[in-house]
C-alpha cells in the first residue's frame, strides 16, 4: 500500500517536472522565434536580449499573481467597495454590491503559476550563462 502511495506521489511530482519543462521550451521557442523576427536572425547578443525580455515578463506576471493570490489587494479593494457603495443613495443596494462582490485572491484562486514560474526561472537562467559566454569569448 505504501508503494502505491510513493509512485504516485512520484508521479504528480514527475507531472509537475514535466508540465514546467514543457512550458520552458514553449518559452525558449518563443525566444528564439521573437529573435528571429525582431532582428532578422538568431545570434548570441539577440539570444541575450530577447531572453532576458520574455523571462522578465513572465516572472513579473507569476510574481504579481502570486501576491495578489495571497490576498494583499483584497484589503484595498473592500475599501474601495465601502467608499463607492456608500456614495449611493440606496443602502440595500450598498448591502448587495458589498456582498456580491468577490476579493482578487478568490478569483485567482485556480491559477497556478508555478510552472510559469519555474520555466520562466529556467529561461532567466539560460539568459545567464549566454551573458557569461558572451563576455568571456
């Protein structure tokens, strides 16, 4: 029974590998197309450039998901909803917008960054060892 237990734990984490190395290469062939079209050709320094934007981009975008999946903007938010519902006129009206209303870290809930995350990371870090290369050939 433990055995079971163990593959399958093996295998969401095998899964998990899988999903995010996926995404890396969807990443890495959207680096390399955007090099290409972007600048007519594929070499190092455009490799680095092109790299470091669609990386950046993605990891801003895991990142902001992140925080606003924790809850950091519902505060902000439900302010906001108190000061508009009290400029109108109707309480029972302000009762239903107030209640009716969901926080931003319920409805990003289902959202899974990780493997954005992760591939994201990966591509940063192919970006990396490029500039390495780069500034000692």
């Amino acid at each position: 029974m433990t055995k079971l237990y163990t593959s399958y734990v093996g295998g969401s984490m095998n899964i998990s590998i899988k999903s995010s190395l996926v995404f890396f290469l969807i990443l890495l062939l959207a680096t390399f197309g955007t090099s290409w079209i972007y600048y007519g050709g594929i070499n190092l320094l455009n490799f680095i450039n092109t790299s470091f934007t669609i990386s950046s981009i993605f990891i801003f975008i895991s990142l902001f998901t992140l925080v606003v999946q924790k809850g950091f903007f519902d505060g902000i938010t439900y302010s906001f909803r108190r000061i508009f519902a009290s400029t109108q006129p109707d309480k029972e009206l302000e009762q239903d917008i107030r209640n009716e209303m969901r926080p931003p870290s319920e409805l990003l809930q289902p959202l899974s960054t990780q493997h954005i995350f992760t591939a994201s990371m990966l591509l940063f870090l192919c970006m990396l060892i490029s500039l390495f290369m780069y500034y000692n050939s």
